[in-house]
C-alpha cells in the first residue's frame, strides 16, 4: 500500500472512447501530479495541483484533460486518444509549503494504457 | 528540452561492490535533487534526497553527491546487493516542477 491508489492497473482503448484514470491520495498532501511515462524516456510531468491551483504543462494536448474536485482526488479524463498515448500513467502527491520547503512525490502504481 | 539527464541505460555490478549512479542537470535553479527506485508493476519509491545547500546526505547504505558547479549528481550504494536490483531514476525540483531523468537500470549479481 503506497498511500496513493490508482485505477484502474490497467486500460485498453479505442482511439474514439473516452475514458477517466483515477488517483487517490491517503497521506494529506496537498499537491497531486499527472506524469506520463513511455519506454525509454524520462517522465514527463503533465499536470500539477498545488493548494487548489491548477498549473498546466502547456505542451500536453487537449485530449488529456484533469479533474481535481479535492486534495485528495486526482483524474484524468482521455478522449480520442492516439496509438502513441499509450503508456504508463503515474499520479504522485506531496506536500508543499513555501519556496526552499520541499518535499518527495509519492507515486501509485499507475495505469498501463494501451490505445488501439 | 531534457533538463535532467542519465547517460547510462544500465550499470551492473557484483554483489558487495559499490554502485554508482550519475546524473547530470542543465537548469541552475532546481534547489531540491532526490533519487528514486523503481521496481517493474510498482511505481517509483523515494530513495534519497539533498537540498542545494548541502554537498553531500547519506542514508545507511545509499549516498547522495551533489557537484553544484558541475550540475551533477550521483548516487553511490555500498555495498551493492541483489535486492537492489531496479530501475533508478534522477530527480531535480523547483517549486512545485520536478523533473527526472530517463534512468539506469542496475542489475546486481551475486
């Protein structure tokens, strides 16, 4: 159990679905981020929530779109997704305070997305 | 635009040797650096980290080096063993922007 739950594990869709991943955070943080991990390559950060504001990457298509209804709630609503979205989707928290007070992400076991 | 960079895909080592892992950095602003392990079907776990004030945290077997004037940061494990087999990952922040490295995969014989 990490302390922070993702679901589904797994997810196969079509390229004309729309479907949501969903996060879940246990440890009271107050920041909850989307990153995107494909083989061989970096994570890239897609989305952050800090204290309820939104700080969006702006390179992440329109077809990812998140959803933070509280600070323990995180999703991630996919539609007409493309073959090369398919990845590992990894939801982290943590806790913020002000500059020089930092702290590590925790992350879930993330969603394995194929699009077909 | 790959701010934090690991150029080595995979480290293997013996059983009881040092491991050492590096990682370079571009952004002179990231003030937070943390190293990450990464087993296959789990999520990244938190390793080791070093704030920019310091040159140097250790953590029982695991050693974190930060070369400020160099942007360079390397993880030293002593001594190595089997179960420390995994996928590591170089983390550098600012604020809330934390920004990884693609890994090393180590693989520690016995």
């Amino acid at each position: 159990e990490t302390g922070v739950t993702q679901t589904p594990r797994h997810l196969v869709m079509g390229m004309t679905n729309k479907k949501s991943l969903k996060c879940e955070q246990h440890l009271g943080h107050n920041a909850m981020y989307w990153y995107k991990q494909s083989a061989k390559k970096p994570l890239e950060l897609m989305f952050v929530y800090s204290l309820e504001e939104r700080v969006e990457n702006n390179s992440v298509p329109s077809r990812f779109s998140p959803e933070c209804p509280n600070s323990s709630h995180l999703f991630l609503h996919l539609h007409t997704l493309q073959p090369e979205d398919s990845a590992l989707y990894l939801c982290a928290s943590s806790l913020v305070g002000g500059r020089g007070n930092n702290s590590p992400l925790h992350f879930g076991n993330g969603t394995r997305l194929t699009v077909t | 635009d790959q701010q934090v960079k690991q150029n080595s895909p995979s480290l293997s080592v013996q059983e009881g040797r040092i491991s050492i892992l590096n990682c370079d950095y571009t952004n002179s602003m990231f003030d937070y650096f943390l190293w990450y392990k990464k087993y296959p079907a789990e999520g990244p776990t938190f390793l080791i980290s070093i704030s920019s004030i310091k040159d140097k945290n250790e953590d029982g077997r695991f050693t974190v080096f930060l070369n400020k004037s160099a942007k360079h940061l390397s993880l030293h494990i002593v001594p190595s063993q089997p179960g420390d087999s995994a996928v590591y990952f170089c983390a550098a922040s600012v604020s809330n922007d934390m920004r990884f490295g693609a890994g090393t995969r180590l693989t520690v014989k016995p």
